[in-house]
C-alpha cells in the first residue's frame, strides 16, 4: 500500500511554521536567560560636597506640565527630550508649540523616542513633521523595529526626561501625554511623580551634567536613526503648527502664576549631590544593573526604605535578591496598584499568582486603593536618599528596556518626598495572605467581574511571557 505524499501546498505551510516557530523563539528565548549584573559600589555620600545643585519634586499632572514648559521656555542654547511615547493629544501638542517657539528663537532641540511604541504613538500624524521638519528640530527613534533582527525586537527605550542647556532637567515616570500632564479629573488621568533639578552653569558632575551625558550616548550611537526630517504635506504641517500654539495660548493666563512658583525660593531644597543609574544601551537582553543599585541602597539602609512601582512581576533571581536587600536593619515598605485600581492588565494578570511571592520577600506590602492607575516609581532611603525615575521592579525593566534612575542626595528633599508617600500611605491597604488587614479608614477598591475574568483567563498566557512583562 502506498503512503500518501503530502501535497506541495502543506509542505510549504509546514515550513512557514517551522520558520515562525524558530523566529519567534529567536526574538523571546533569548530574554528568558539574562546575565548577572557585576559587582555594585554605591558612592559614599557622606563625603559628597556641597555643589550648587537644587530639586524640587513634582507630584501632580499640572506641575509636571508647567514644570517642562518652563524649562523649554528657559532653554537658550539646547533642549533634549527623551520619552518612549510621545502622544499626538492636548498635553504633546502643547509642549510641541513649546519646543518650536525655542526652536524658532535659535535653540536646537533633540528629541528621542522608542523605535515601535514612539513611532506608533507619532504614526504618520502632521505633528511628528510639524517637530521633526523644523531645521532647528531632530527627532530619533530609538531600536527602530528591524524584522531581520529579531533578537532586538523587544528592546524598548522607557527613559522619560527633559533636560534644558546643562543647567535644569526634570525626570520621572511621566511620558508626553495627557495620562500624565493633566488634571487628576482628566479621565486618563494617571498619577507619577518626578524630580526637578537645577544646577549652577558649569557644575562637573551634577545631575544634569550626568544625564546629559548618558542622553548623548544614546543620540550619537548605533542605535538610533533620524525621523519626520522631510514633511509630506506642508499644508497640513502649518495648519498643526497653528493649532499647536493655540493649544498652548489656551493656557498663558496661567503662566505667570505657575512660573514664579518655580521661581520662588521655597519650591526647590539644594542637594548634596545626584547619581544617575542606567541600564546598558545595547537593545537585547542586559544585566540588570539597575535593579542591583536599588537592591544594594536597600540593603545598606539603615533606618527606612519605601518604595513604590507600579506593578511586581519578578523572577526567582529578582526574588532572592530583594529578600536578602530587605533582611537588614532597615524598616522596609513596599506600595504598588491593587488589580482593581491598576491600568496594566498583563501585569496584574501575573500578580494574580504571584502576589504570595512578593510578600514572601519578607517586607509589608500596600496596595492602593485609587481609582486611577498609579505610574509612580520612586524610593525614599534613611533620611537623606531620594530616587527617582521609570524603573518598574519588573522583568522587563530589569533585563530589556534602558531605564533610569536617580539617587539625590539631601535630608530637606527626603523630608517632601516622604510627606509625598504619606499621602499616599493613607490610600493604601496592608496586604495579607487572606485579603487585606482590617482599617477603618479604607474601603478597598471592588475588582469588576469583567476585569476579574479577563484577568484569570490572561494569568496562563502571561505565565509563558512573563520574562517580558
């Protein structure tokens, strides 16, 4: 009896599964093996001088807003904007108008956005060539997608900071977008927090010197490319140019009051001294050296740690690392979203199961109990160490994305950030193995039935790729 031959037509689909299979496993397989960080050496701030250096922290959507605006408005000489998104909505065209009014008075200004989530995020929209066509204007694109190398695909640029001249720079959590420099009525509303920094012209080593630094690594490297250089309709162009800046006339009344409270002695505390800490640049997977910085600042607290990340989506290594940083003498708090109140439904798919092993780490655990998403990532050390920044204590941001952070030295700013973290505390509820600890003072947040279902019929799936949340 003859065996039947598989037709041509088969052959060739099981071959372009074959194929798929093999390049989808080159793309993912690779991040589920990340090395080791080296050895970590924190500075020794007690021996840091005094420099002339001063920070604010920027808790609200509006400050944030005022605060970019003010920089760019301040810039005289250059601006560099670092953001994995840039959105095309109220909040990017008006600190658009912004960046072209200091590009149309000589300022050059350098944009550098993630190569999939910003470029999707710019699309083809007049206000990417509306920035990127002015001849004073550059816009890259970071790890643009390249389907012949698939072992980069995942790699995401997630810095989120501006820098004015090498004297002011805010950095955060926050991308261009109305989910972050709105009002909290605004119904995308999403709450962050950033640091401001000043420093006097020609400070070596300040915090702006240091994040400028690493923001020209970056734009003079291999991995970016130029984008929106030429406009395709210069019609469409000028009449987003005009709707821009009548975005932005919409909010000068309240310039005036908003900048001199930036000006105003009491906004912002000097600082003993600023670290940046980055991941490597390369796209592929890194060592994570930044979660081994904050690791190594909490094992070497002394009296308190609190820290706060959207979401924790961690793997073994990450596990016993945190247990052994929160096993010293130091109290140590650990804030995040309950899965009600969180808007990132991969990661609360994970947290789902994985919530025993956060608090196996051995810190108390808090959810909070806001209606908006909170996209904080921050952490308050002893009395005198404030870090800042878009590091999410996640797989992703440990061993993908570039990330950073920085560590600002100064007891006067440690005391605003941790009033900032008392108020939040007070919408917070102590996790435990059966729910949450009874408090008069909170009603939890109710996990809709949609949401609760979809979140469980997600948690399998986001098991098999939980090396890239």
């Amino acid at each position: 009896m003859k065996t039947k031959t598989p037709s041509l037509k088969k052959r060739l689909l099981t071959g372009v599964l074959i194929l798929f299979i093999i390049y989808a496993c080159t793309a993912v397989l690779p991040y589920a093996f990340p090395p080791h960080a080296t050895e970590i050496k924190l500075p020794a701030w007690e021996e840091t001088e005094p420099s002339s250096q001063w920070a604010a922290i920027l808790e609200s959507g509006e400050e944030a807003l005022w605060g970019r605006l003010y920089l760019i408005e301040n810039a005289k000489e250059k601006i560099r904007l670092s953001s994995y998104l840039y959105a095309c909505d109220d909040s990017g065209k008006r600190i658009g108008a912004a960046l072209i009014r200091a590009a149309e008075r000589g300022v050059d200004v350098e944009i550098l956005v993630d190569g999939l989530i910003g470029r999707i995020n710019f699309g083809a929209s007049p206000l990417a060539y509306a920035l990127g066509s002015h001849e004073n204007i550059r816009i890259r694109l970071y790890n643009p997608v390249d389907f012949l190398r698939p072992d980069r695909l995942n790699a995401r640029l997630h810095d989120k900071y501006l820098i004015a001249d090498d004297r002011m720079m805010i950095l955060g959590g926050r991308n261009i977008s109305d989910e972050f420099l709105t009002k909290t009525t605004h119904p995308a509303y999403n709450f962050d927090r950033d640091v401001m920094l000043f420093s006097d012209e020609g400070v070596s080593g300040s915090g702006v010197d240091q994040l400028a630094a690493y923001f020209d690594s970056l734009w003079q490297g291999e991995y970016v490319q130029p984008a929106y250089e030429k406009a395709r309709d210069a019609a469409a162009v000028m009449r987003q140019r005009q709707e821009m800046e009548k975005l932005l006339l919409e909010t000068e009344r309240e310039k005036t009051a908003w900048f001199r409270k930036i000006e105003h002695p009491g906004f912002s505390v000097p600082v003993e001294g600023c670290q940046l800490i980055t991941n490597p640049v390369h796209p592929g997977v890194k060592a994570p050296v930044v979660f081994d910085h904050l690791c190594a600042m909490i094992a070497e607290a002394e009296e308190r740690v609190i820290l706060q990340s959207p979401y924790f989506v961690l793997d073994g290594r990450m596990q016993t690392a945190m247990q052994q940083a929160v096993s010293g003498t130091a109290q140590v708090m650990f804030y995040t979203n309950s899965m009600a109140g969180g808007n990132n439904l991969a990661a609360s798919a994970d947290y789902l199961w994985q919530k025993e092993k956060v608090l196996a780490i051995g810190a108390p655990l808090y959810e909070l109990q806001t209606e908006a998403s909170v996209h904080t990532k921050s952490m308050l050390v002893d009395r005198h160490l404030s870090v800042f920044g878009s590091f999410n204590f996640d797989m992703r941001s440990a061993y993908i994305d570039t990330e950073v952070m920085m560590a600002v030295y100064g007891e006067a700013l440690n005391e605003r950030l941790y009033t900032c973290m008392e108020n939040m505390a007070e919408q917070a509820l102590l996790v435990t193995e059966e729910g949450y600890a009874e408090d008069e003072r909170l009603v939890p947040l109710e996990l809709p039935e949609g949401k609760k279902w979809t979140l469980y019929l997600l948690s399998p799936v986001m098991f098999l790729i939980r090396h890239l949340l």
